[in-house]
C-alpha cells in the first residue's frame, strides 16, 4: 500500500544529513498546520463536487430505476406479533406459528438490503478516494533532506503512480473487465470523462502547491534543500578507497533514483494515452 511505502522511505534516514536543517520539534508548526488545513479544505471540497456531479448524473441518466436502500420490514401475517413469529421474521424462514400463509410464498426478512448496484455516485466517491488516497501520500512525504525522496523509493513510486494510473483507466473505461471486476458504472457522456479528469487535476496540482508554498513561507531551509539540484560526485579509480560508506550510499541512490525515474516516466506515459484517449474520442464525437 501507499502508506507502508511512504513509511518505509520515511524511516530511512540519508546517509548524509545537511547541517544546520532539523525537522519541526512539534506537530504543530506553522506550516505543517496551516498545509494540513488547505490540504484537508482541497479534499473535502473536492470529494463533496464529485458527489455533488454523480448526483446530476443519475437526474439525468439514471442508473438504477427503484432503489430501495436499507429497509426495516415487519411480517404482515400475524399482527399479533408472537415471539415466535418474531423470530421466525428475523431469521427469514417459516415456522408453524405462520399457518394461515402459503407456503410457495418467499421468506421475508426482518431486515432487508437491495444488492449493490454501480451508479455515477459510487464511481466517484470510489475513483476520488483512491486518487486523494494517493495525493496525500506523495505531497506529504517528507523525503530530502532528512530521508529517501520520492524518487529514490521505488516501491513508493510505483504505489502512487499505479493508484493514478488505475484512476484514469476506470475513468477512461478502456479495460471493460477492470470496471466490470470493481464494480463501476459507465459514464454516460465523454463530458462527464473530461470533467472527473479536470477534478482530478485541479486535486493534485493545488494539493501540491498548498505543501510547496506552507514549506516556502514557513521553513525555507527545508524547501531550499528539497529543491536544490543533485550533484552525483564523480571519482576515479584511483580515488575509490577514498570514498566513505556515505559516499557510495549516495552513488547508489542516484542510480535507484535514475531507474525510478524511467519507471515514473513510462507510467507518465501511460497516464498521458489514456487521458488523450479520452479528449480524442471526444472531440471526435
């Protein structure tokens, strides 16, 4: 899961740590709260327009026709309401108290749920979960300069940008079997694509930018390194018994961070086919 990976990565310490840059001594500090609030406010807004647009959705293009929900049904046969028959009604099955019914009928049950059925509204709250799921575990993840960034986790790249991945192809419907195995509807209009894509983007870019601008304002010392380029050391072989255990850690993130990044970078690409799929088709139609 995401959260395992970004916990493992987190607990790994860099082999090398910066002087004079220490994490916040509480969980409270300016910036930590103030990107949690935004954060939070981005999700839930989100979350509440994805529901908000399933609901319009099934007024337009119902997919469930009676939808009975979760019902509470008491027998009809006796009014009395023995306790036998009462039990009888909670269990579902027929007793001898139940004489003056016919015995082809069904059991009723006390308690009576519909089978689940997909409609726009469980599509979204589904897709948007799994995405913020996502979001949250990669803007949030501390990384440099006190542990493995995001790039030199692969485990914890491949959970995010899989869980991206999954999102837009539920979206785009282009493996039938994988929205028919979870469960979803399929979306009635490419508009209705267009836009749960649109939602999707505008969650991720402002979650990121509410992190980014808390870290800048807040701890710029911490954002400096962050965003300060990598420099990989190049050394001789003359120069190799030089070279600290430190010093070959860091070489051998690098190279973990250049293979994740050709892994990210194809998955991008994935991402970007199935997105153009969807504005293709549409504009074509």
């Amino acid at each position: 899961s995401t959260e395992r990976a970004s916990f493992s990565a987190s607990s790994t310490p860099r082999p090398r740590l910066v002087a004079g840059v220490r994490p916040s001594t509480t969980p409270f500090h300016v910036s930590e709260v103030l990107s949690t609030i935004l954060q939070a406010i981005i999700h839930i807004v989100t979350l509440t327009v994805a529901v908000n647009f399933g609901k319009q959705l099934e007024t337009k293009y119902p997919t469930i026709t009676a939808h009975k929900g979760f019902s509470i049904q008491w027998s009809d046969n006796n009014q009395g309401g023995s306790a036998g028959s009462l039990l009888s009604t909670l269990v579902g099955s027929s007793t001898s108290n139940s004489l003056h019914s016919d015995t082809d009928a069904p059991p009723q049950s006390f308690l009576k749920r519909s089978p689940f059925q997909p409609n726009y509204i469980s599509n979204n709250v589904f897709i948007v979960s799994v995405f913020q799921n996502a979001v949250t575990t990669m803007v949030n993840h501390s990384g440099r300069p006190f542990s493995l960034s995001f790039l030199e986790s692969r485990p914890l790249c491949l959970s995010v940008c899989l869980a991206f991945l999954l999102c837009t192809v539920c979206i785009a419907e282009s493996i039938p079997m994988l929205n028919k195995f979870i469960q979803l509807a399929p979306y009635p209009t490419k508009a209705s694509k267009i836009e749960m894509l649109r939602l999707l983007l505008l969650n991720v870019s402002m979650s990121y930018f509410a992190e980014y601008f808390s870290t800048f304002f807040f701890r710029h010392d911490i954002w400096k390194e962050r965003n300060k380029a990598f420099h990989a050391k190049s050394h001789d072989a003359t120069d190799l018994s030089l070279l600290s255990s430190a010093d070959e850690e860091e070489k051998l993130l690098s190279e973990e961070r250049q293979q994740n990044y050709v892994i990210v970078s194809i998955l991008c690409l994935l991402i970007f086919h199935f997105s153009i799929q969807i504005l293709y088709t549409s504009m074509k139609k």
